[in-house]
C-alpha cells in the first residue's frame, strides 16, 4: 500500500504540473484527494487494519494527501499570479497618451475689465482703496457736501437699511474714508459695488460698478485731471478715442464735468451704440471742493484735488459689445463661457 501511495503522489504531482486552467485544477484535486479519490479510499479500509497497524498508516496516507495538496496550493498561487498579470496586459495602459486636461473656467468679464483698470491706475502711479458696501449717511451723503435736501437721498433712489445704514449709491464714499484717514498727497482708486434704487433695462442694473479716482495734493489742477483721464482712456480704449468734458454739478467737487469719450464703435462718426451723437457718457468728474477738504481737516488753502467716477459695468460692456447691462449678472454660463 505504501508504493501505491507513492505512485499516486508521483501521479498527482505529474498531473498538477501540466494544468491547464482553473477548472483543470479542481478536477485534480477532488480526483487526488476528493471523497471518491484512491487516497480517500485507503483511510476508508483503515477499519479493517489491526489496531496496532492503524495509527501508520493513517500517518502515511496523511503525509502523502498534504504532499498533493501542497502542490496543489503551490500550483493555485502561481495560477492566480498568471491570472492577475494577463488582466493587466490586457487593460493596458497607455502611458504615452495625452491625459484629459481639467476643465478650465474664466474670469467674469466685470472681473476682467476691473482687473485691467486697476492695472492701467496702478502703472499711473495709484493705489487702490477699497471702502464697504454698507455706508452710513455721513460717508455716502454728508460729507460729500450734498445738502439734506437733495433728491439723491430720496427712498426712490437709495436703498436704506435701516439705523443709519444704506446700500452706498456711489464709490466716493472712499475718498471720504481715505481723507479722513490719510494726510496728502493722495492718489487712490477705488473700484467697487454701488446700489441705486432703479428700475432694471438694458441700461440700469440696481446693482453696478464704479471705480473712483482720488488725487490731493499741492498744485493739483484741473489740468491734471484731464491728463489722468485722457492717459487713462487711451490706455483701455486706444489712441484714437478722445474724451470731453461736459459742464455738471455734483455737490462735492467744483468745477464739475461730465466725461464723455469718443464712441468706441464709430468713432465718433455717430451709430447705433452712441445714439448717433458720437460720444459716450462714462462718468463724472472735479476739483474736489473745498468744503469737503476742510471738514476732514485737510487745509483746502494749501491742497487742491480732484476726482472722478467711471462705470465698470459700461467699460466692460463697452469693450465686449455687449448690449444690456443685465447680462453682466445673470450668470448665465451660456454667456459667460465666451470671455476665455
Ligand atoms: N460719484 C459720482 C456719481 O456717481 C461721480 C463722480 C465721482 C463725480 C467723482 C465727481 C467726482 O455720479
């Protein structure tokens, strides 16, 4: 019985050595060492053995179904190795491919064109201030020399907020808060958010963008002024845009003008885009009056300023021909996607 245990060790170890696949391995396993197997059939006859001859030979037919199954295991792991790299090459990976680049957002318009003002200012020579959107009457009104009657404090036209708070219609709040914390000289923009209560068109938004222009000094002149100006709107619009300056009132500076740049689409020949006058409204301007320098305790006999406001929204549309001011926050993707 011994050789024949043998032999079918030496059998089982031929037959597992020339395996084919996985299936193939089970068959030889449960024919070696199954319940049916030769090898099982040997334990069963043990019963019949003397008792004295039984505890070897169950040892000896013990040692040569673990020798199987020894191989068996040993044959089981290389097959799942072999397994494991065939899945590999056969998902193969191409590691010269070109990834999938990410996704790629762009800048808001608004943000762009801001970004590019503020650049153009600082290469000027300016800094730029931020102030808050939530003022109080002093900084929006008072101490921009506006009487208390003035329509422009009117619920129609500004957004209060209750306790002496509002919405600020206009960014020369900051040249406030600048003076009241700066001695001169002075030169700050001041791009940001203002609110008036109107009635949104392709031309009005509740909400909208001015940047404000701030120069205190000794012997600032209005001709200073429209040299900021004018080296401001070549810088953004071109050499061949001229701007001018209408006679205003605004309570906080003296002499006031209104500016109007020659109409980036025509030129100033007249079109759709200026109502067929030639130029565009762009914003306000002034010498900063001397009321407002005093009551901040800047001595108006020795400093004079000026300042101006220009609209953000209408820069930007201006530039990318767009048509309603709406469309600047309606964050319609649609739209947004074309300023890459
Ligand atoms: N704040 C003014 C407006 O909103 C514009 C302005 C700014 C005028 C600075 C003069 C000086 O209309």
């Amino acid at each position: 019985m011994k050789k024949r245990l043998d032999e079918i060790v030496e059998e089982a170890i031929t037959a597992l050595n020339t395996f084919e696949d996985h299936h193939d391995l089970m068959n030889l396993k449960s024919r070696f060492v199954g319940k049916k197997s030769e090898l099982m059939g040997f334990m069963k006859k043990l019963g019949s053995l003397p008792k004295e001859e039984r505890p070897i030979f169950g040892q000896t037919i013990n040692n040569a179904k673990n020798k199987i199954l020894d191989k068996f295991n040993e044959i089981e792991e290389k097959l799942k190795n072999l397994e494991y790299e065939k899945k590999i090459a056969s998902n193969k990976v191409d590691f010269s491919m070109p990834g999938r680049p990410p996704l790629r957002g762009n800048l808001h318009p608004l943000t762009q064109i801001w970004r590019e003002i503020e650049d153009i200012f600082i290469s000027m020579g300016f800094e730029v201030a931020e102030g808050f959107d939530i003022e109080d009457e002093f900084h929006n009104f008072d101490a921009l020399n506006t009487p208390k009657d003035h329509p422009s404090r009117n619920l129609a036209d500004t957004f209060y907020i209750g306790n002496d708070r509002l919405l600020r219609t206009q960014t020369s709040t900051v040249q406030i808060r600048v003076m009241e914390n700066f001695e001169p000289p002075i030169k700050i923009i001041s791009p940001g958010r203002c609110y008036r209560n109107d009635k949104p068109d392709a031309s009005h938004s509740p909400a909208f963008h001015q940047v404000e222009a701030l120069v205190v000094g000794e012997g600032v002149t209005f001709a200073d002024l429209r040299d900021t100006l004018n080296g401001f709107v070549v810088k953004m619009f071109g050499s061949k845009i001229r701007s001018r300056f209408r006679p205003h009132f605004f309570p906080f500076t003296e002499p006031s003008a209104e500016i109007d740049i020659a109409c980036v689409n025509c030129g100033g020949k007249g079109c759709n885009v200026c109502k067929h006058s030639g130029w565009l409204e762009m914003g306000g301007a002034g010498m900063v009056d001397p009321n407002v320098l005093d009551n901040l305790g800047i001595d108006s006999e020795k400093y004079t300023g000026f300042a101006f406001g220009l609209g953000i929204d209408r820069i930007t549309m201006l530039k990318y021909n767009i048509p309603d001011i709406r469309l600047l926050f309606e964050n319609d993707l649609r739209f947004l996607k074309q300023f890459k």
